[in-house]
C-alpha cells in the first residue's frame, strides 16, 4: 500500500554513488496522452526502469521514488520538493 512518509538519514551514513535514472510520462514512448493531460502508471514505470537498469551487472541496490501531480506544474513542484532532499 503506498503511503506518504518522511525520510532522514543520520551522519553516520557511509557515502554513495548514486544515479538518477527518470522515467516519467513526457518521455517519448513510455507515458499516454489522453485528453486529461500525461500519464504513466506505476507498472509501466517499474518494467521501464527494469530494462533500464538491467545492464548495469553485479549487485545493485535500487531506489525507486515516485512523484505524481495531476499537472505538468503539480508534478514539478513535488519534483521540486523532492530535490530539496536528495540533490541529484
């Protein structure tokens, strides 16, 4: 069940390399434009990221964040939010 939470990390978190790797409803392909604006559901994004990321070998772990919006506006300004917290 998806539920909106807060997240924090404590100092003594080791570092990271980290990839951003978008899929969202504007890439050319993955989303559906319907007359009420852009779509992608959370299943076409996960087989999207899936192939994606299939290619990169070895053990990876994996995050997957998503931000809805019912607009193009909406949607940024959760993406917006979301960058405040983890900077790409």
């Amino acid at each position: 069940m998806w539920r909106e939470a807060r997240l924090a990390f404590t100092d003594s978190l080791a570092a990271l390399d980290c990839s951003v790797v978008p899929a969202h409803p504007w890439i050319h392909g993955l989303g559906q434009q319907t007359d009420n604006g852009a779509y992608l559901s959370p299943v076409n994004a996960i087989h999207y990221l899936a192939e994606r990321l299939a290619g990169t070998g070895g053990n990876t772990d994996v995050v997957i964040m998503m931000v809805t919006g019912q607009t193009h506006e909406n949607f940024m300004k959760g993406l917006n939010s979301l960058v405040d917290v983890f900077p790409a």
